[in-house]
C-alpha cells in the first residue's frame, strides 16, 4: 500500500498514457480532502490537480445546482444577453410571468408591457427603432406582428437604422471629443 504523498510514474502503477507528456505524467497518492478515500491523483507543475475525489466533485456540484433561481449556486443575478437581447429572470408571482420561458423574458417585451398595462401575445413583435437591441428605452421601442415587422424592415428600416446608429455613434464621438 502507497503511502500519502508518494509520487510514481503512471507506468509504474498501471496507467495509460494519453496526455501530452507522455511517459513522464506522474501521479500523487492522495486523500480527497471531504471523505478522506485516497487515490491517484495527476500531479502538474508540482502541484496535485484535483483535491477531491470524483463522488465528492459530482456530490458538490449537484448540490450547487439544487435551487432555482436566486436560490441556485449559479445565480448571477438572473441577467444574461442571448443575441445581442437582454433577458432578466422573473419570479411566478409577477404579473407578466405567463410571457416568460423558463422564468426569463426579453427585457423590451417586459417594457412594452409594463407601458401597454396588459401581458403581450405571441404574435406581438417589438422593434428596436434605431436597431440597437439593448437600448430598451420605450421611445426605442415599437409593437408590430411579425409580417408588418418584416415588410417594414425591407422597405426602408434599414435606412432608419444605419442613420440612426451613425447619429448615436457620431453624438458619442463628439460628446468623448468634448470631454479632452
């Protein structure tokens, strides 16, 4: 039996070598620091890579995991951007919860209906005037249905946007010009 913190080389104790160092890969016999079971453990720069086992690792992370929402180990303020949109998380007793997938929402749909006073339907669409999709100011937004949005958006939308972001984008310029 090894003894704790004995180092050998993986082909002396039976490993293959796949990694890319080849034969020089050694191991450390090692306890897992939550449940004590010892076991080989990679060693790299002198140091062992895992400190747990991989029960203890998979237990963790399961555990993290458990909750939903703002109780869940991964929370990050139930705030993540998917295509240049943003999507805030929403709790069941919020009155625009049925607009919701997976107890998030696009943040423009959640303006337009806070304005509007009434949950928006499916076929609802909400434009971004000057074609910039986290400006979700509710003078930027627009409600339309899907083929208006598109007939819209071929005959001249467009155009609206490229003026519209070169003007936000040289009042940026002149306003950082100003400030030096």
């Amino acid at each position: 039996m090894p003894q704790i913190g004995e180092r050998r080389k993986g082909r002396e104790i039976g490993k293959r070598n796949r990694s890319r160092w080849g034969n020089r890969t050694k191991y450390e016999w090692s306890p897992c620091r939550v449940c004590g079971k010892c076991r080989w453990v990679v060693v790299r720069k002198g140091k062992v890579k895992n400190d747990r086992c991989k029960r203890c690792s998979d237990r963790q992370r399961v555990k993290k995991l458990q909750g939903k929402g703002d109780k869940s180990g991964g929370w990050k303020g139930g705030v993540f951007y998917n295509y240049g949109y943003k999507f805030l998380w929403i709790g069941e007793d919020c009155k625009y919860y049925k607009m919701a997938i997976d107890n998030h929402i696009a943040e423009h749909r959640l303006v337009m209906a806070k304005h509007l006073g009434r949950c928006l339907e499916k076929w609802e669409v909400i434009h971004h005037k000057n074609g910039i999709k986290d400006d979700n100011r509710i003078e930027n937004l627009e409600l339309t249905n899907r083929g208006q949005h598109s007939r819209d958006h071929n005959r001249g939308y467009r155009d609206g946007f490229r003026k519209g972001y070169l003007e936000g984008k040289n009042k940026a310029i002149k306003e950082k010009k100003d400030k030096l």
